[in-house]
C-alpha cells in the first residue's frame, strides 16, 4: 500500500505542485484531451467525416469528437501512413486495426480488450475477452 500512495501522489499533477515537485514542466495530458468533460469543452462543430482517414498532428483538435453516426475513432492501419485515423461504426473498429475490434463508447475509440492478466486478446469477438493467458493466469 505504502509503494501504490508514493506511485498515486507521483503521477497527480496537483499534488506534484502543491509539494513544490514539478513545477518545471507543465502537467502531462491525459486522454480526451485532459478535459473534465470532454463533450462540454467540445464545441459540437465536426470537420471529421465517416468513413475518411484523416492525418493527425499536434495541432489536431484533442477534445474533437467524431459525428454520432459513426462514434469511433479508430487508429487506420490500412495504410502506409502514421497517425491516420478514421471515424467508423463499431462494425468497422476491426477492418482499420485487427487488434482494435471493440468500439468503447465512453472514450469513443475503437480499443483492444484490457483484461488483467491477458497476453493475447480474442480478436473474434467485440467485447473483452482473452484468448491466451499470461503466466500465472488461466482463462474461465
């Protein structure tokens, strides 16, 4: 317990400035942009189309969301490219990245399963499950 309170107050910005650590670099964002809400820090106008794969960059919009009619933001392996994205259906999630089958709709990204203890995920499926275990592990 003592090793996971030094870890948590370590990686809290907040509490790294109030102990006077830190202060030399600007807090770390997060996903979503480090936004609270990110719906409401978003301003509800989209340049992101369905379906078209879009380079990102540093100046890209962090808190942009894709439109409702295809929710997903997936990471587009499809082509030769780095850091191009697309927005899809859940249906779509694997046909961009095989290891990112499912369409998580709090995040609003297409993800790859985060079972404990997993060493490879079941991509058949569009929920999280594993399909082969780590050491020490055993599936149920």
């Amino acid at each position: 317990d003592e090793f996971e309170s030094t870890t948590e107050h370590a990686m809290d910005p907040v509490a790294l400035n109030e102990a006077g650590e830190g202060q030399d670099k600007p807090p770390r964002i997060m996903s979503g942009g480090g936004y609270q809400d990110q719906e409401a820090a978003w301003s509800g106008n989209t340049t992101l189309v369905c379906g078209q794969t879009s380079k990102v960059s540093s100046s890209t919009s962090k808190v942009e969301l894709c439109p409702s009619s295809c929710p997903f933001y997936a990471q587009d392996r499809t082509d030769k490219d780095f850091c191009t994205f697309q927005c899809v259906v859940v249906q779509d999630c694997a046909k961009l990245n095989p290891k990112t089958q499912i369409g998580d709709l709090d995040l609003g990204v297409c993800r790859s399963c985060v079972v404990e203890g997993c060493s490879i995920c079941d991509t058949s499926v569009m929920d999280d499950r594993c399909a082969k275990c780590q050491a020490g592990y055993y599936l149920k």
